[in-house]
C-alpha cells in the first residue's frame, strides 16, 4: 500500500538539505488555496515551496500559483507579515513532523500531522492565523491564542542508548514493531535497517544483544548519511508506486521492486504524491450532483406512482360505467346506512366509499351521483397525469443541470491535472525550441539575465541581445553542434518581443548575435556593469530587423498535458492544436490571457473545449510580452494526442 504521507525520517533529511539551503533566501510571495500553500523562494530545485499540511513540504515544478489561487485571508497574512522577509532558521520540532520555519520576528509552524495547519505565530508565540481554525482536547488554533505544540516524539531514535532501546523494543512482541512503536522509527527506515541486519521482521526482541545492537545502529546511520546527499527514489513494486526515500532501500530493490533515482529529494517527493494522490474534485459539486441524482430517482418513482395511480382510478370509472346499475344499488344502501358486504370503508368527511366488486377495489362518490363520481375519478387521474408529466419535466431539467454538474466536475478533474504537470527547468525563464530543436532561453529580470549567462552560457553557445536598451539576455544552446541562422532568427524573438520596444510600440527591431567567448562580465578599467549587463568583445553578427509581432500556441508535453509555446508563426503553427498572433496594444497581459483562453475553447467543442477552458490563464498571461491585442486566433496542424482526453 502507497505511503500517503511524508514521515519523520522525511522531515529530518529534508530539513537538513533543502532546508539550509533555504536559509537567509526571501520569500518573495505566498500563494493559498484551502489545499495547498505556496512560498515563491528562489532555489536551484524551484522558485516554488508546496506545503500541503497533514502530508507533504517539498519544493514543486508541478504545483503552480493559478487563478484558483484566490486572495484568501491567510494568504494576505503572509503576504503582510514574512513576504520580502528572509528565512533565518528551518528547524524540525524533536524528531517529529513538525517544522519551525523563522524569519526576523515571526515563525511558521508547518504540521506534517493528522489534521494538521499552518500557524502564523508572532515574536510572544501569539497565532496571528493559521490555514485551519480547531479546537483539540490540550490545544486551540485560532488567533491571539499562543500557540502550543501537539504532543511529539521529541528524541532521535539513534541518541538511544543500548538500554534505552532494549527497554523501548521489549515492550512489543516482534522487533519491527519494537522500532518503529517503541523507537518511533519510520515503518520503512525500521524495515530497511531490519533487512540490512539481517533480522527476520517478526523476530522476538529478545535475540538483540550488544552486537546486534550495534549492527543495527550501523545501519541506521548509513541510511542517515545517505538521506543527508540530497538524493531522493521512488520505489514501485507490480509497477505501482509504493513510496518515496530519500535513502535506497535494498530491501525493495532485492524482493523484485523497481526505483527512480532523482537529483534532489523533493523532486521525488513532487513526483510520489502526483503518482499516488487522486486529484481532488471539490466536495461541493459532488454533494451537489449527488443531491440531483437522488431527486432525479424520486421523481422518476413519482412519476410512476402518480401513473399507476391514474390507471386505477380509470379502470375504477370504466368499472362503475359498464356495472353502472349495480353499483348503484350499492351506493343507495350506502345512502341509507345499509349494511352490505361489499362496503369495504366509508369516509363520510368526503363523501366516498370503498367498495368490493368483483376483484376489484372501487372508489366511489355518494352525495353527487354515479355520473359525476365516474367524472370525478377522471378528472383526479387527469391530475395524477399532470403531475407526472411535471415531475418528469423536472427530471428533464434536473438532467440539464447535472449534465453542467458533471461538466464542472470534469473540467475540474482536468483543472487539477494540468496544474500539477511538471514544469521544465528552463519554463522559469523565457524560452523557444527552434524549429531544429536547440533550446533557448532568456532572462525576465536583471536577476535572471545575470543567471543565463553566469550560469548557462558556455564558449560554443550563442548569445542574442536585441539591438535595444532592456532587452533579455538570449542564450541558444548549441550543444556542441552548428547553429544555423533560422535557428538564431528563431530564437531571436525573444530578445525582441521581451525588450522595451513591445512596450514601445515599435514596428520592428534589430538584434544581433554572438559566440558566448565573447561575452564577459568584466569591463574595461574604471567602468561599472550593471546587474544583468555585459561587455560584448569582437565582432557583432546583426540580424535583419525582425517585426514586432509574438505567436502564441497551447502545444503538449510528453503526458499530454498542456504547455504554452511562443516563437514565429512557422514553429508555433507547426506544434500547436490551436494559435494566435499578438500584437502590442492597449489590454492588459491578464485581459489577453482570458480572451486568449475563451477564444481557444471556442474553436473546439465537446471534451476538447474542456481541455481549453481548464487552461490556466496565468501561465498564458506570463508568456504575453505586455499590453497587446489579438490578431487572430486559429487551429494550429498539431493533432489531439490520444491520451489527452481520457
């Protein structure tokens, strides 16, 4: 069975590699949306912390800040009290999962527990807001309350003593549940250093003396160390995921389970949890269809009921029509208070009986005649009929409604998929694929114009500058092979569209090329670059002015989930299912975004345009250069993958 959660052992390796390297790093924004909370803090892993109380902290490359992401209240918290404030400490409560994460004067406490929160908490512990408001038997979460820790398991297993762990582990009848009940070791870190050691699972405590002890402590301690490397593994057993470590376990690999090896720890972890947690559709809606579909049955059992009621009373009034003289004698005793072994029930209140004839059971009428009783009992059965027909009117528009129900829920089963996609390395910057594939970035700020280059751009790459004052540093990778000029025109859009000269308005710019032994960061004696400034040495390479004009295109990834691509309307057609081209204007990047998104669903119907009004206009709005206008909207010559719409 999939481990749902992170453990202890988790958090420990965590804090102690991910962790510090979040130290005295800024938050620059928190993001929350009632299930996941979002801390934008620049790190070689992501710009993106995920914390998702009760069961995970990991940096994302899936998880994104999206329009779900609304200015919920304890969001603006955040916001208010820790954004632009650096991290001075990450610690782990005990050896528990719990972690304190502090800056100047306020802290986060971030519960990796069963019905846990995030707390806000100032420099006196006083919560200021937490993501849940509860009230448990020895604590409360809600502000100005000070805030007090659940109870925790506050040593490491691995400080015990040989005494100390005899007596933990004697108290259970085997030695797995000894370590992880008495130890308050991880199931998989117990099971690990059992294997390791050599000890059956169900082996009694009593075979551990001194030697074992000390064996087992060894590999413990390996584990230990290896989860300190950073590394992290997925393990899969019958090709299902079974959980994440930041250690490889022998014990899965050498009983026939499968591992994927990952950089850092929390890309695994980001890649575990999109494996194994089904993506949640929102309560409501479900409660809402379920609501709809248990009218939808009483109205259809109505319906029915109020028809075979309808035929009863029919057949009663053609009885009483073609027996008309008999029953008539039946009705004048009625009258007279005569007793006749075919009244079954009288009720003078209305003024009718139950009678017996035949087999039959007849409602009749004796204070108007049996002529009127046989219209009477039409005319309720008329209404009977009418009333069915009402309920199954209702039923035609409790169909349309759960018909939009279910549409909303599919749209947001495809909603949270397409969020949790896993974004690219490069997807932080701005970036092309050519039309032969050679990847190329460039910078968003100065910040990141500074990375490109510092960072990525080697002696045989190309870099691209547009022949203007603030434009992005281009960086095509040539990968050791040679770089055609189609390929650097292509790349090329980037320093143009991105420059100050979209905002401008302008109809075209320049841009020139070169090889990046040509760029440094040292000027000449006595000048000073600026941040994201470099001096180019030698000959420019200029390229033919290039219109001011970007195409935008919804293309898929591997898992045919949607991405956003941008370049020349050649590359851009080719690899899209649906384009536009856009130029600079008057509207907003986000304005764009939305007509972009609507006028992509609209030129596909049925489970396409699901797939089209699920997009997510932030990440549309981010590739927009500034304010622009639509051109036109088209279907690009990418065909729907088959396993888009499942």
């Amino acid at each position: 069975m999939a481990r749902k959660s992170m453990s202890s052992f988790d958090i420990y390796s965590w804090i102690n590699t991910t962790g510090k390297q979040i130290i005295n790093q800024r938050v620059d924004n928190a993001y929350y949306e009632g299930q996941y909370l979002l801390l934008k803090i620049k790190t070689k892993i992501s710009d993106i912390l995920l914390i998702e109380p009760s069961l995970r902290i990991h940096f994302s490359n899936r998880i994104k800040p999206s329009s779900e992401f609304v200015d919920k209240q304890f969001a603006l918290l955040l916001r208010k009290y820790i954004r632009d404030q650096k991290i001075t400490s990450v610690e782990q409560i005990g050896f528990d999962r719990l972690i304190k994460i502090t800056f100047f004067n306020i802290k986060t406490f971030v519960e990796i527990l069963p019905k846990g929160v995030v707390a806000l908490v100032d420099e006196n512990d006083q919560i200021i807001g937490a993501t849940k408001y509860l009230k448990f038997k020895d604590r409360e979460i809600k502000p100005k309350i000070k805030y007090k820790f659940p109870k925790i398991i506050e040593k490491k297993p691995w400080e015990l003593d040989y005494k100390e762990m005899i007596d933990s582990i004697s108290k259970y009848n085997d030695v797995t549940r000894g370590l992880v009940m008495g130890m308050n070791l991880p199931g998989e870190v117990a099971e690990e250093v059992l294997y390791l050691s050599g000890i059956q699972r169900n082996a009694n405590p009593s075979i551990i003396n001194k030697e074992i002890f000390d064996n087992m402590i060894d590999n413990l301690q390996k584990l230990i160390k290896m989860s300190l490397e950073g590394k992290g593994y997925i393990y899969f057993v019958n090709e299902k995921p079974i959980q994440s470590t930041p250690f490889i376990s022998k014990s899965i690999l050498e009983t026939g389970g499968k591992m994927s090896e990952y950089e850092f720890f929390d890309m695994a972890l980001d890649d575990y949890f999109n494996m194994i947690v089904p993506h949640a559709i929102g309560s409501k809606l479900e409660e809402e269809k379920s609501k709809i579909l248990h009218s939808i049955e009483e109205n259809k059992s109505l319906s029915s009921k109020y028809i075979e009621e309808a035929e009863k009373l029919e057949k009663q009034a053609q009885i009483i029509a073609q027996n008309y003289f008999e029953i008539e004698k039946i009705v004048e005793k009625i009258k007279n208070k005569q007793a006749d072994e075919n009244i079954v029930n009288i009720n003078n209140k209305e003024k009718y009986a139950i009678i017996k004839f035949g087999e039959e059971l007849i409602k009749v009428y004796f204070d108007e005649g049996l002529d009127k009783a046989i219209v009477k009992l039409y005319r309720e059965a008329g209404e009977l009929r009418s009333k069915s027909k009402k309920a199954i009117s209702s039923i035609d528009d409790m169909m349309k409604k759960l018909n939009e129900i279910e549409e909303k829920i599919e749209l947001e089963k495809v909603k949270n998929i397409i969020r949790s996609r896993k974004r690219e390395w490069y997807e932080k910057y701005h970036w092309i694929l050519t039309r032969n594939n050679f990847l190329a970035i460039g910078g968003r700020d100065a910040d990141q114009n500074e990375s490109v280059v510092k960072k990525y751009l080697s002696e045989k790459d190309i870099y691209i500058h547009a022949d203007i004052h603030g434009s992005p540093s281009v960086v095509l990778f040539a990968n050791n092979k040679d770089v055609g000029e189609e390929d650097i025109n292509d790349a090329a859009i980037i320093a143009i569209a991105y420059s100050k000269a979209w905002k401008a308005g302008m109809g075209s710019v320049g841009a020139y090329w070169v090889l990046g032994n040509q760029v440094s960061k040292s000027p000449p004696s006595g000048e000073y670059l600026a941040k994201g400034s470099f001096m180019i040495y030698g000959k420019k390479n200029f390229l033919k002015p290039i219109n001011m004009e970007l195409y935008l295109g919804i293309s898929t990834n591997k898992e045919g989930l949607p991405i956003v691509i941008i370049g020349n309307e050649y590359i851009v057609k080719e690899r899209s299912l649906v384009y536009s081209r856009i130029l600079p204007g008057e509207k907003k990047q986000h304005e764009i975004a939305m007509e972009l998104k609507e006028g992509f669903a609209k030129m596909f119907n049925g489970k396409e345009r699901i797939y089209f009004n699920a997009l997510d206009e932030n990440e549309i709005s981010q590739r927009i250069p500034g304010n622009s206008k639509i051109s036109f909207i088209k279907k690009g010559l990418m065909e729907f993958p088959n396993n888009i719409l499942k």
